[in-house]
C-alpha cells in the first residue's frame, strides 16, 4: 500500500505543479525539482528507492518514441546538417574534452567513467527550453534543439553505454568500439523500423476485418517503444535508437484509413503520457536530490573540503560543457554563414552575428529528463563485485548541472531574445493556405465525380444533387476568399465571433440536458449518448480554431 500511495501522491504532485506554473513565472522543472526535494525532508518522509534498469526502462523508451513521433521531418531534413553536427559531432566533441577535464578534476575517478559522465551530460532537452521561451525562440533554432534533443539522446546515451560497459570491464578499444557502434546504431535503427512497420501491417489488417475500436489500437502503440527498446537490447543493438526509430516510422504509419477517432485518442494518450514522464522525472530529481547530497558529503569526506567546494566542481563542469557547446556551435555558424555567402544564398538569419546565435543555441542547451534518467541508471557494482567508483558524486554533479543549466537558461534567454526578429507568419501562413487550398480542389474534385447511387427515385437523386451543390459551394467560397490583409482580418474576427456563439450554444445545450438529467426526466444511457455528441462537436470547434 505505500508504494500505492507514493505514485499517487507523486502523480498530485505532478499534475499541481502543472497548475501553479500558471501563477509562479519560473520553468516547470524548476518547480517540480523544488518540490520534489520538500517531499523528501525527514518531516514529510516521502523516499523512492530506483532501479536503474527498471529506470531506464520505464522513462526512456516512451520519451524519445514520442519526440521522434512529432518530429516534423521535412524540417528535420532540410535541417540535418546543424542537427546531426550538434547531435553527433558536438557529443563527440564534449565526450572527449569534458571527459579529460572530469578526469583531472576528479583524479579518484577512472577514465572510463569520467567519459561516462560527459557522455550522460551530453543530451540536451528540447522541452525544458520551451517551457523557458514560451514560444519566443525563432521556430528555425527550435526546430535546430529539438532534432538535436532527439538524436543526441540517442548518441549520448549509446556512448555513455559504451563507457559505463568498459568502466566495468576495464577493457576499451577506440576502433572496436567506432565499429561497434555504427553496428549497434544500424542494428538499433533497423529494429525499430521492422517493429513499427510489422505494427503498422498488423493495425491495417486489423481495420479490414472491421477491428476498428481504438482502444486496442492505442494500446498496441504505447507498447512498441517498450517492445523496441527490448527486443533491441536482447539482439544486442541499440534500444535507445531503436524507439527513436519506431517513433519516426509510425508517424508515417499513422495516415490509415477510418482511423480518426483513434488518432484523436492516441494524441491525447501520448501527451499524458509525455507531460505525467517528464514531471515524474525531474520530480523525482527533487525527491533524490537531499540523499545524492548526503551520501556525496559522506562519501568525500576526506577527499572534499566542503559542500561549497563540490559545488564549485558543478559550476566547473558546467562550465566546460558551454564553453564546448560555445565553440562548436560559433564555428558551425561561422563557415555556415561563409559557405552561404560564397554560394550567392541569403542567410538565415540575416542581421544577427554568429556570436549571438551561437549563445542562444549554447544556453539553449539544458540538460535535463534523459540526463538525469541516464545518470540514476548506473549500475550499483562492477563486474569484480566492488561498488561503482563515486556513483553518488556522479549523480550530485549530474544533478547539479541539471539545475545550473535551468536557472542560467531562464536568466539567460530572454536577455538573448531582445531584439530578435519574429518569425516570418505571413510566409507559414501562405504555406498553410496553399496546402489547405489542394485538399479542398481534391474534396471538390471527388465531389464531382460522384455519381448518384443506382435506384434512386428522382426525389432522392434531386436531394442528392442539392447536398453536393451545398456542399461544393461551401468549399468554393472557401477557395475564393479575398487574400487581402483585411479581408483576412475580417474573416478571422467573423470565425472567431461564430466560435463563441456556437460554444455558448453547446453549452446552454449542456446545461438543459443537466437540468433535464437532475429532474429525472433522461435516463443515463440517453444523457451519456446526447452529451457525447456535445463533447465531439465543443472539440471539433477548438481545433478548427
């Protein structure tokens, strides 16, 4: 019954701190690492005790399936030089200069597990960032962060693997392990991919029988990133990039016919799934943080003078992973900038140096949900039996870095963001219209084939006839609207004027169907039917908004 009530409490918690990030104006991990750390004062005694496996089991697969899943991938192609540069090249780059300075810092901690450490540091976390710039940030770096986020989880997770498994073995080959590693990325990519596609069949074959209930559909997709990130690791190739992998094939898979209500129902299931995970986790940072702390001290004791001096190890390390991201990112920014020029093509960015872009993207760079369910993973001994060499200092640093890179991103960014040109919605707004406006002739198109069905008697084909031509004028009014800014404006006020009036309707609807429930005047079948339909069409109304 306790861990009953602790998952209940942590799931309030989660869902409270979602509510007072509303009134308080600092980032939601902040708040929930700060409460997090309350629970877990002796007086109120909440204490979870982790399993790294389970850990990494539980959180990472659905995370990354999910950034994956959204991932726009037009923008992630036309995208894929900085994002693969920064997702593999930057890991890369921070592995091996964090990893020698941690080395140094830390002389009591092996090679092999300071490289662990840069490696688990190295993931940055798109969604911590958002919640930050509240949509400031020009949507080009966004979109930069968070195909970054999603592959150098992937790549820093792989390689922190890589390094944990020769803290432990102590035996480590750069060339086996380069080989190893394209072999284990393929092999993961490849898992992922089969696995989604076989679902993908499985769910069409489902539909033709006429299995079209969503519920069972649903479920089968929350189970595939779990089921990829197993199966992969039980092949011995990456599980990490295999739900990566899954993720980005079933959002290609996820286009099949008479499946509307479960992609409704799937997109809301995620996105509970994805905001539940993600306060779990830094709450769970909070609840760990006094015994990372506790344990840190105990454990350099004789080794460190104080709690400020481990906390200056944090600002150093801190320290080393921006100035590497700074350099990085500036040099990228540099021969980007020379290489368009010299081609004849426009920035894209234009008026802003690389100094200033490459700031924004170097505190861009928070750590966060992976890092911390990456670091908590650690195995508890080596190989040999003994206990892994400073796990709990590991955990503190890592910790610490978290929250350093939040609170110097939420000071940071907005001083950045000054100034900085919005983003170009008249040319996203004319895309959005130009696709719109090809449906529409596609809809009107099929409507003009249609023949009317046989045996019709001539006062059923009229009615058909005066539905089509109804219809049909409804979508070329569409189609023939003034593309004027005001007449834009307009239409937007007269939609936006319908949205309300329909909404109140609904709801006066609503109200009259209570009033009828309470004097027992509908029975519950019939309510429960009756409001349904309310529900779908107050729905339908806010997403056409």
């Amino acid at each position: 019954m306790q861990l009953l009530y602790t998952i209940l409490i942590m799931l309030l918690v989660v869902g409270g701190t979602r509510i007072t990030a509303q009134f308080i104006p600092i980032p939601l991990p902040l708040i929930q690492i700060a409460i997090g750390a309350l629970l877990a004062v002796p007086a109120l005694g909440l204490h979870v005790r982790l399993d790294p496996e389970l850990f990494l089991l539980l959180f990472i697969p659905p995370l990354l399936f999910v950034d994956g899943w959204r991932m726009p991938k037009g923008e992630f192609w036309r995208l894929r030089t900085p994002i693969l540069l920064l997702a593999f090249g930057l890991v890369l780059f921070t592995v091996l200069g964090a990893g020698w300075l941690i080395h140094l810092l830390f002389p009591g901690i092996p090679t092999a597990v300071a490289f662990a450490l840069a490696a688990v540091l190295s993931p940055t976390d798109a969604v911590a960032v958002s919640a930050i710039v509240h949509g400031r940030l020009p949507r080009t770096l966004m979109n930069i962060l968070q195909g970054e986020a999603l592959m150098n989880d992937a790549s820093g997770l792989v390689a922190f693997k890589f390094a944990v498994a020769a803290a432990l073995t102590g035996a480590f080959s750069p060339a086996e392990a380069g080989l190893e590693f394209v072999l284990v990325a393929l092999g993961g990519l490849a898992v992922g991919v089969a696995l989604s596609y076989a679902l993908g069949r499985f769910r069409a074959w489902m539909i033709g029988l006429g299995w079209e209930e969503p519920a069972p559909h649903v479920m089968f997709m929350l189970l595939l990133p779990f089921a990829a990130y197993v199966a992969a690791e039980h092949l011995g190739v990456s599980g990490i990039l295999s739900a990566v992998a899954a993720g980005m094939m079933q959002s290609r898979l996820d286009l099949l016919p008479r499946q509307t209500t479960t992609r409704l129902l799937n997109r809301s299931v995620w996105a509970l799934l994805e905001f539940t995970f993600n306060g779990l986790i830094f709450l769970l940072l909070g609840l760990q943080l006094p015994d990372i702390v506790k344990a840190s001290l105990e454990e350099g004791e004789l080794l460190w003078a104080s709690a400020g001096q481990l906390a200056l190890y944090v600002g150093q390390v801190y320290l080393a992973l921006i100035l590497l991201r700074f350099v990085w990112t500036w040099l990228y920014w540099l021969v980007s900038g020379a290489l368009r020029r010299w081609r004849g093509l426009p920035s894209g960015f234009a008026g802003q140096s690389s100094l200033r872009l490459a700031a924004l993207l170097t505190l861009s760079g928070v750590r966060g949900a992976v890092t911390l369910a990456g670091v908590l993973s650690l195995p508890l001994l080596l190989g040999n039996g003994e206990a892994f060499p400073q796990r709990d200092l590991l955990i503190f640093i890592a910790a610490g870095v978290i929250l350093l890179s939040l609170l110097v991103a939420t000071l940071g960014l907005p001083l950045l963001l000054r100034g900085l040109p919005a983003d170009n919605e008249e040319a996203r707004e004319q895309e959005l219209r130009r696709q719109r406006a090809k449906t529409i002739e596609a809809a009107i198109r099929a409507l003009e084939a249609q023949s009317d069905e046989p045996g019709l008697s001539p006062e059923g084909m009229a009615l058909a006839a005066e539905v089509k031509a109804r219809i049909m004028a409804e979508y070329r009014q569409q189609l023939e609207r003034d593309d004027s800014g005001e007449a834009r404006t307009r239409l937007r006020q007269m939609d936006a004027l319908e949205q309300r009036l329909r909404l109140q309707a609904l709801r006066s609807q609503r109200l009259e169907l209570y009033r009828l429930r309470h004097r027992n005047q509908v029975d519950d079948d019939l309510l429960g039917e009756i409001l349904r339909e309310l529900d779908i069409s107050e729905a339908r109304l806010y997403r056409s908004s």
